[in-house]
C-alpha cells in the first residue's frame, strides 16, 4: 500500500482517485478551492465514489478530499497530477513549497507538464530530489456522473507509456508506478506528448463540429463527429505532428487508425462506450481551449524551433482564438515559456535527456 495524492478533482482526477484506493493505496484527493465543486460536494456527500465502465469497477471510500495542499503534498509517497494541462503553471506554484525527497510525480495526461514543474522548482529554489514524469495521453478516456459516479469507456489492461523529465530517470519513474499499471518507458516527454492522441484529434474535429456542437444536445464527438472530412483534416494534422516527431528521431504511435474504427461503427461495434463519451458541449470546452493552448500551439512551436512548419495547427490556433475572443497562441506553451527557444533538434533531445545542455 502507497501514500498516494490526486491532485485535480475532474473526471479524470476522481477516477483516478477510486481506482487506485480499489487498488489497495490510501488515496487522497486535493483540488484547489473554487474548482471541480459540484465533484468534492457530491463524493463527500456520499462518502466515496463509485467507478463503472469498461475498466475498473467498484465503489470506493477515498481516504480523504481536501483544498489543503501541504498536508496533501507533503504526506505523499506518489502524486498523480490530473488537472487540465492549462492549470500546471499555477499547481505547480501551489506544490512546490511541500515537495520533498523520494517523491515520485506523474502528469496525466503530461502536454510538457513535467518541464514547467521543474522550471518553477528551479525558480524558487526547490532542491527536493522527485522523480517527476508524463504520461502519453490520459489515465483513461472517462466521464463524471452524477451522485459521484464515473464512467470509463475503455477496458483497463494496456500498458501505459511513460517518460521522465529528465529522461535518465525514466527507468526511476517506471518502476514506481509499475507498482500499480504496466508501464513501457518512451524516448522522453516530447514524444508521449506528440505521440497523445487529443493532440491531433480535439481541437481541429472541434473547430469542423462547431455547428453541431451549439445545436446538439450533449454533443458526442466521438459518436457524431467523425465524418469523412474531419478524418482527413486529423490525418492531415497528424502528418505535421509525424514529420516532428521524425525530425526529433521519435517513434509515431497515431491515433488516426482508431478515428477510423470509431468512424465505422458497423465493423467496430466494441467501441459504443467510447463512442458515447460526450463532449464538447460548448465551443469554450476544454477540447477547444486546452488542445488550442498546449496542443496545437506546441505543435507549432516546435515545429518552428526546428526548421519545419506546421500550418494547419497554426491555422486552428487561429480560429479557435477567434471563436472564443482570446490569443490561445500568446496564453499558449511554447518552446519559448518551455526555457527551450532557439534550440536544435540534437540539443532539444539532449536537454530532455539530461535536463540541461
């Protein structure tokens, strides 16, 4: 049994949270006043949070929900980090003062999350030797309902990939949290982030679903979205997000082959509780405003930083910016903010290896 922390109360935060205590861990989970309430209030309403779906199963008494980050923090052995990428800067403000040595720190999923945990340590000073990592892609695809319930919509059992920042800890980090998921390591965080799925798939289907997203009740993407037009804007998006992560010396792992299987659902009737995972519900969803800020926007941003374009996320950036009146591109994660502007290819891969030139 581990001293485990969630820190985020979303779907993904409370699932996490009740599989890992079904897992036989003491769990807490610690989210930030003013967010996620409905979440907090309804599990401590009821005393635990029930877990249904196609994976882990089970109704489960979380130690304890809490806003108070010291106490969480600072009495954990591992720590899940689940919230949206957009709030990594200012979690990470919010952990650092509490961190200590042996800590081993996961992101899900990791968009460079990692990397900005270790700048701000660095910026205030923090010594504590952690091992601290990503996930590629998130814990699981999952949805909250209601009377602290959750929905998973895959089967559990698949090998997670992950990878340290820096990288030489990689081996460090699988062997913590293989203690609870398989685990199989990646290059570094640059290719579980290029190699997560929402990176190509969110925000460009999103942007072509606009319409149907503001007219249909409960909007499910992944249902109703996958038209043959939209699969080939994710393709084509996703052959931007390749040429990257071929320059960079990274294996692909897409997702556009599995954008087809949904697509078909006559031939691939065994992902109906996937296909029913709703969102986005409005065009200011987090499949809009997070993929456009730390998805396309690092896509470009690399692809710049390495001598290659990337106009299609570009583009994306662009028109998600104006639906929603806000420079996702300025607000965005780049190269530049990452501490990582101006540098080559080699010199981006020894960094993440190293952690420094």
């Amino acid at each position: 049994m581990k001293k485990i922390t969630v820190v985020g109360a979303g779907g993904t935060g409370c699932c996490t949270a009740a599989e890992l205590t079904l897992l036989g861990n003491e769990v807490t989970l610690v989210e930030q006043q003013g967010w996620c309430e409905e979440n907090i209030a309804a599990i401590k309403a009821r005393g635990g949070f029930e877990l249904t779906g196609l994976a882990t199963a089970g109704y489960a008494e979380i130690s304890e929900v809490t806003s108070d980050f010291e106490k969480a923090i600072s009495g954990s052995e591992v720590i899940f980090v689940t919230a949206l990428s957009t709030r990594h800067e200012a979690l990470a403000e919010v952990m650092f003062p509490y961190l200590k040595d042996g800590q081993t720190i996961l992101f899900s999923a990791g968009s460079c999350g990692s990397i900005i945990l270790r700048k701000v340590m660095t910026e205030k000073g923090c010594t504590a030797n952690i091992v601290v990592g990503e996930l590629e892609g998130n814990m699981f695809p999952c949805r909250i309902r209601p009377n602290a319930t959750g929905f998973i919509g895959m089967p559990g059992g698949k090998p997670k990939t992950i990878a340290a920042f820096p990288a030489k800890d990689t081996d460090k980090l699988c062997a913590v949290i293989g203690e609870f998921y398989k685990c199989v390591p990646a290059v570094n965080v640059f290719e579980t982030t290029l190699n997560a799925s929402n990176i190509i798939v969110h925000l460009g289907g999103s942007l072509l679903n606009t319409g149907a997203v503001e007219t249909t009740e409960n909007f499910c993407f992944y249902d109703q979205g996958l038209t043959p037009s939209v699969l080939k804007v994710i393709e084509a998006l996703g052959e931007e997000r390749d040429a990257i992560s071929h320059k960079l010396g990274y294996t692909v792992r897409s997702s556009v082959g599995f954008m087809k299987q949904l697509a078909d659902k006559e031939q691939f009737p065994q992902f109906s509780g996937f296909r029913s995972l709703e969102g986005p519900l409005t065009m200011q969803d987090r499949y809009i405003f997070e993929d456009a800020q730390n998805g396309a926007t690092f896509l470009h941003s690399l692809a710049e930083t390495i001598g290659l374009s990337a106009p299609l996320a570009r583009a994306f950036v662009t028109v998600a910016s104006a639906i929603n009146g806000s420079d996702f591109y300025a607000t965005g994660r780049t190269m530049d903010k990452l501490g990582m502007a101006g540098m080559t290819a080699e010199q981006i891969n020894q960094y993440l290896q190293e952690g420094t030139l």
